[in-house]
C-alpha cells in the first residue's frame, strides 16, 4: 500500500482550529481503514504535541506519531484555503501528517520526516503545493514519499 494516495490529499479545506485539523486528519485516515481507533490516534497525536510543537515555520505543520491505532503507514495532506494559527506564533496553511504503526521497526516515520523535509526545504516545492489544482497534481508532486 502507498503511504500517500490522492484519498489521502484535500485540498482548500476550510478549517478554523488546529483541533479541527487533528480531528480530520483522524477522519481521513478512519475513511481509508488506515486506522483503527480513531479517538487514539487523536490522543497519541495531542500526546506528541505535548513534546515539542509539530509547527516547521514557513507556514507548514507537520503532526506525527506511532500509533497502536495506525494499521499501515501513511501521509495525510491537507491545504487549508486560509492560514490558521498553530501554535501562538505559528501560522501555516499546509499540514502533513505522518502516521505510523508502533511497530514501527525501520524507524519508517524518521525515513519519511527526512524525505519530506528535504523536499520542503525547497521554496519552488512549498510554492508548487501552494498551486497544485488536483490530488492527483499533488500525489504526483509528492511521489518520492512512496519510495521506500
């Protein structure tokens, strides 16, 4: 299975809250069975939170977490069509989340974080996210997360 497919892309959402954020990317992933419980996921997501801010700068957030819940790996994206604020100093307007089994043996969230931050690194990428029209443009655009 893909760790990013086009079911997993929404573009130009409109949503208000970082909770509502985290409360759809758990939706998303319920939809596709990707997950099993989806109050878990929200709890182990909040957990991580906790620890440091999934905020990357550059409008971007990036919440992720190993999960009981998580039966496969995946990458949710989701272009907000306003920028929301994150955390108090924070506002992004592009969020990936990274989801994970716990048995996560190759360290599979380290590999796909480090792929993804790469990309993002590149202004020409974060401005290609920015107009993409379709999932499909964005799953293409995004293809190297499929690599393993």
């Amino acid at each position: 299975m893909e760790i990013i497919t086009e079911d997993l892309i929404y573009l130009d959402i409109e949503l208000v809250s970082k909770e509502e954020i985290i409360d759809c990317l758990a939706d998303i992933l319920i939809k596709q069975n990707r997950i099993t419980d989806k109050y878990q996921l929200i709890a182990d997501i909040y957990h991580r939170e906790e620890e440091a801010s999934t905020s990357m700068g550059l409008g971007i957030a990036i919440p992720h977490t190993q999960s009981n819940s998580v039966l496969e790996a995946s990458v949710v994206l989701i272009r907000l069509k306003r920028k929301i604020e994150w955390n108090e100093d924070k506002d992004v307007q592009i969020i990936f989340g990274i989801f994970v089994p716990v048995e996560n043996i190759d360290n599979q969230h380290l590999k796909i974080l480090s792929k993804l931050a790469r990309q993002l690194t590149n202004q020409g990428f974060r401005e290609q996210l920015l107009r993409v029209q379709t999932p499909e443009e964005c799953r293409r655009q995004l293809e190297g997360l499929n690599q393993r």
